[in-house]
C-alpha cells in the first residue's frame, strides 16, 4: 500500500506551514484568520446546497467562495515587516457585486421594523450562521492586522459579505412564505 499525501505528520507538535514554507504555531493570530476564512466557505458550501437558490446566488455563492481561497493564501503568507501587499484575485469590483446583490434583495424583501432573530427556514438560519462565522473572521483578520499589514480591502469585503448574508437570511424567509421571528426585549 502507497502512503497517502494527505497525511505528512509535520504538524503533530502544533506548527504549520506558511505559503512560502515558515513554520508557525497552529494557534497563531494568523492562522486564526485563515482558518475562520475556511470555516465560513465551509457553511457557504453547505448555503450553496440548497435547492432554493436562484441562479443569481448560487453564482454569487461560487463567487465568494473563489475569492474567500484568494484572501486564504493572502492570509496565509507571511508579511516582511515594513511592507504593504496587496491582494490578488479580490477587488473593488467584487465588493460591489456584492452591494448590488444586497440592492436587489433588499428590495425584494419588506422593511425590517425590528431586530430580526436568526431562524425560520433551513436555509435562512444557516445564512445567519454564515454571517455570524464571517463577522468572527473578520474580528481575527482585524487582530492579524494588528500585529502584521493587512489590505484593507479585505475588511471592506468581509463587512459586506456580513451584510449580504444578513439581507440573504431574510430573502430565504421571504421567498418561502415565512414569516421572520423578531426580538421582543424583555421589560
């Protein structure tokens, strides 16, 4: 039997490989952030599962995906002090498709007149879960960003993917005739 590539035993003692090959501990700042980048695709494939997605999204969907492994590797390479790279593979023009999808659905859905709580369909509570996954993304890159140079525009982009989640939450409910559960606060 040939030994599988899928297994090395290089970070059994908790380290891992950069892009680059500098070794870091698995707890790092910056594998914190990559790694959330990761964990949000993951529930983006599963939103990407659902039967009910228009074309429109699905795209979005695969979209968002392919730049969310762009902004992996960006992440997952090591900085040299004192510089300022840019991303490659994400731009200003995928923040607004982006806002022009949340344009389209938000005028697709009634106003929100409250706080909405997560839940209602499948698909909608698992946007809310992607939206939650990716704000925690967003708070470990701003912590990377920190300690190291990280392009702004991956901010900006992360900020509006949370919102496009939210408003997508919300259109799943709408276009299945569900009506959203609203925050009545206590007295």
């Amino acid at each position: 039997m040939t030994k599988s590539q899928l297994y090395t035993g290089t970070g059994d003692a908790g380290t891992t490989s950069l892009v680059g090959g500098k070794r870091i501990n698995k707890n790092s700042t910056r594998l914190e952030a990559y790694g959330t980048v990761d964990e949000f695709s993951a529930h983006l494939g599963l939103l990407a599962s659902f039967d009910n997605n228009t074309l429109a999204i699905q795209s979005l969907l695969a979209a968002v995906q392919n730049r969310l492994f762009d902004v992996g590797a960006y992440l997952a390479t090591d900085v040299e002090p004192g510089t300022t790279p840019s991303i490659k593979g994400l731009s200003e023009e995928d923040i607004t498709d982006i806002e022009h999808a949340i344009d389209a659905l938000d005028d697709q859905v009634p106003k929100a007149h409250a706080f909405v709580l997560p839940g209602g369909t499948r698909a909608s509570a698992e946007a809310h879960i992607a939206r939650t996954v990716c704000r925690r993304a967003e708070r470990r890159i701003l912590s990377l960003a920190a300690e190291s140079y990280v392009d702004p525009l991956v901010l900006r982009y992360f900020n509006r993917l949370s919102d496009w989640l939210f408003i997508l939450s919300r259109h799943y409910n709408h276009a299945a005739g569900v009506a959203e559960t609203t925050w009545h606060p206590a007295r």
